[in-house]
C-alpha cells in the first residue's frame, strides 16, 4: 500500500464502526439500583420513612423495560438478546412481580402479612 504524503497529511481512511448493541435491560437495571440505593439512603435518615409506596410503584419496573426495548427498536439500534440480558430481564421481571405481590397482600390483607 503506497500512499502518497507529499501534501503533508495522511489520507483518510473510512473505517465502519458498527453501533455496538446494547444488552436489553442495563438500562432499567441501572435505573432500579440507582433509586433502590437512594430509597435504602433515605431509610438510613429517616427511619419513620414508609416504603410501601416504593413497593406500590415496583409495576415501573416492567413498564421502562418495556419502554427500554421499545425505544430501542425504534432508533433503529442493535438490541442484544443474549444470555446475561435474558437472565438480567428474567430478574428484573421476577423482582417486579415479587414486590408486587408483597405491595398487594400489604393492601388486601395485611393482617396475614404484619404480626405485631
């Protein structure tokens, strides 16, 4: 390959950078820990604090994974659906229903739930 450089600059060389496909859910992950880490802060403060409404709340996290992929596909974007993005979506959807059932059984029956 002989290039010419007698003007002084080196020829442009066009390299493809394909867009690197994200993993489905890192988002909504990093959004649940992060908030997660802020409401056990807050806990930390403010022990009188109630949390039920965190628990209340726990159905956001399905409706940004699904707003996640959504926009992804969107945008034209790589998504990648491979084995840590499935296990990643799997506990994040476990989590959600998990938290949901604790946040429904302290609404309808919470005498089964808190002894005191």
């Amino acid at each position: 390959m002989n290039a010419d450089f007698s003007a002084g600059t080196a020829p442009l060389q066009e390299r493809s950078h394909p867009e690197k496909p994200r993993r489905v859910g890192t988002f909504t992950l990093g959004v649940v820990l992060v908030l997660s880490g802020i409401a056990m802060l807050l806990c930390m403060f403010f022990p009188t604090l109630d949390l039920t409404v965190l628990l209340k709340l726990s159905p956001l996290i399905l409706v940004s994974l699904g707003a996640e992929t959504l926009l992804a596909a969107r945008r034209g974007s790589a998504i990648r659906y491979d084995w840590v993005g499935m296990i990643l979506c799997f506990l994040l959807v476990s989590c959600a229903l998990v938290l949901f059932v604790i946040a429904w059984c302290l609404l309808y029956c919470p005498e089964a739930v808190i002894h005191l």
